[in-house]
C-alpha cells in the first residue's frame, strides 16, 4: 500500500506529497493546465479538482499548488489519498519514455538586487518548492545545478527558491562582465531537462527546523505574531529582492528578535537600513512596543 507524506513549504499555496520511492529518473516536471500534462497520467487526474493551479514532479514528490478559492487544511487529507489510490491501482505518475527528447523553451532573465555582489536569474518555471542556500560546492551536493555554477570562479554563494536563483559573486569580478554567460548556461542546462535540485537531499539544519509548524505551535504567543508578520509583510518584499528572511528567536526579557537574512540579503549594504527602519519600526507599531530590537544573524 502507497503512503503519501504530506509536507508544507514556505510557499502557504503549495504542499508537497511525498512517496517512499523515487518517481522520476533525475528530471523535473511542471504542468500549467491539463493539456501540458499529456505525459502525466496523475497530473491530469489532479487538474480535475477546480482547486489545482500547478502540477510540479520531481524525485520523490508530488507538489501542488492551489488556487485561493480553498484551505489545504480542507482539503489535503483527501488529495493524498486520491494520489494513493491512484497509484496503488497501477496508475502511470510519469511516462518518461514519451517524453519528447528536443529541449523545452526557457526563458532567464537577470535582474539587479539591492545588494550589488548578487543577481538575481528568474526562469519561467518553477525550479524548486524548497529554499536552499548553498555557501561553497560541498554543501551543494543537493544540487547539480549549483555545484555546476560553483565551478565558475566568480561564484561565491548560490540561493534557490521557487523560479529564481540568486548568485552572489567574489568582488573582484564584475557582474557586466559575467552575468550572460550565467544565463545563458542556466538556460541551457534546464532545456536539457538536466536535473535541478533533488529536495529529499537538503539537509534539515537549525535555522530550517525552526521554521517548522511543529515548532511553531510550541512558540509563545509574541513570537507566532512575529513570525505571523514576518510572512505577511516582509517576506514578499525580500523574495522579490532576491533574498529570504526567516525566524531564529524572541527574546522577551530584552525584547530582541534575531532573524536570519539569506540570498541577496545576507551581507547587503542596505540591509541593516531595512532592519532598523523597516522591519523594526514594523514590529515596534503593529506588536505596539517600543523596546522591540531586530538583529540579523549570519545565515
């Protein structure tokens, strides 16, 4: 019998179904509506449900991403066990042998952050469910696609999240000068449907777990409105900046909050600005306390 593990990603809109064993042979797969799903039995079944905006397939799991017009606390229960009967009757995930061999238009773009040693290279599909950092090629072997980027020696440090990845480089090099060959190699390596990030590979530390619902309900109530705060009005902002910022602590006897900066935050000029005059300010008027500190700690 099939089991599904049902897991949350940072994204509140899409949740992972998880499986014991690997369903796809190093390739990701993304489906938009029913009719790009022709390889994936399963993914068409899904894209019956009104709720079903994006079919994603990779590894060991099965992510879905929901239209607003339902909570997945209603309705995730139900999709597992859809994706477990299926299977368990003998239903195709993927036909990989029809799989068309020519490449699949990608398109990458770069774009600037506030931090000038990182770019920001968005694709126009998802590349992965999960955020990952990666600060040097050892702690890349989640990720072919990073080591493959590590090899370029003005790489420093590699961000990953949803459809984009944010590079920071080595300050003796010069984005202009660098910056279309990168593109260009994270082009074509996604159109040769080369293997992105394998998820079940990323490795749970601290500052991950932390994020964790688990550990969320176990929270006093200031540090869930923190956090709560954080998701809502923060986080967007730094996304699209390139970046990501997570919870570490509160601290109620000195009213300070660490977060963690990641991606094109980590290290940015103008990050302490947006700490102290942004997220602080935020916290101090919605929490109404004025003694509220935020401090970042190194990712």
């Amino acid at each position: 019998m099939t089991k599904i593990s049902i897991k949350s990603t940072q994204n509140q809109t899409i949740l992972k179904f998880e499986l014991q064993d690997f369903i796809t042979k190093n390739k990701s797969y993304e489906f938009k509506n029913i009719d790009e799903a022709t390889v994936s039995p399963l993914a068409q079944q899904l894209f019956y449900l009104p709720f079903v905006k994006t079919v994603f397939i990779a590894g060991n799991f099965i992510a879905i991403e929901r239209y607003n017009i339902v909570d997945w606390n209603d309705v995730k229960d139900a999709v597992a066990e859809q994706i477990e009967d299926y299977i368990d009757k003998g239903g195709i995930i993927i036909n990989e042998t029809s799989v068309e061999s020519k490449k699949q238009p990608i398109t990458i773009y770069a774009e600037t952050t506030p931090n000038p040693s990182v770019l920001k290279f968005v694709a126009n599909k998802m590349l992965t469910s999960k955020t990952a950092e990666f600060k040097n090629i050892d702690e890349a072997f989640p990720s072919t696609l990073a080591k493959e980027l590590f090899k370029f020696s003005f790489v420093k440090e590699i961000f990953m999240d949803e459809n984009y990845i944010s590079i920071t480089k080595h300050n003796s090099f010069d984005w202009q000068e660098v910056s279309n060959e990168v593109r260009m190699f994270i082009k074509e390596y996604i159109e040769n449907g080369n293997e992105i990030i394998n998820e079940s590979l990323l490795i749970s530390v601290p500052k991950n777990e932390k994020q964790t619902n688990s550990n969320f309900d176990s929270l006093d109530a200031t540090s869930q409105q923190i956090i709560n705060i954080l998701e809502e009005y923060v986080k967007p902002a730094v996304q699209a900046d390139g970046g990501n910022i997570l919870f570490d602590s509160y601290d109620e006897n000195d009213k300070r909050v660490k977060v963690v900066l990641q991606g094109a935050c980590s290290g940015c000029p103008s990050s302490t600005f947006t700490l102290k005059n942004g997220i602080e300010n935020m916290l101090k008027d919605m929490l109404k306390d004025e003694s509220i500190k935020v401090e970042a700690i190194n990712a």
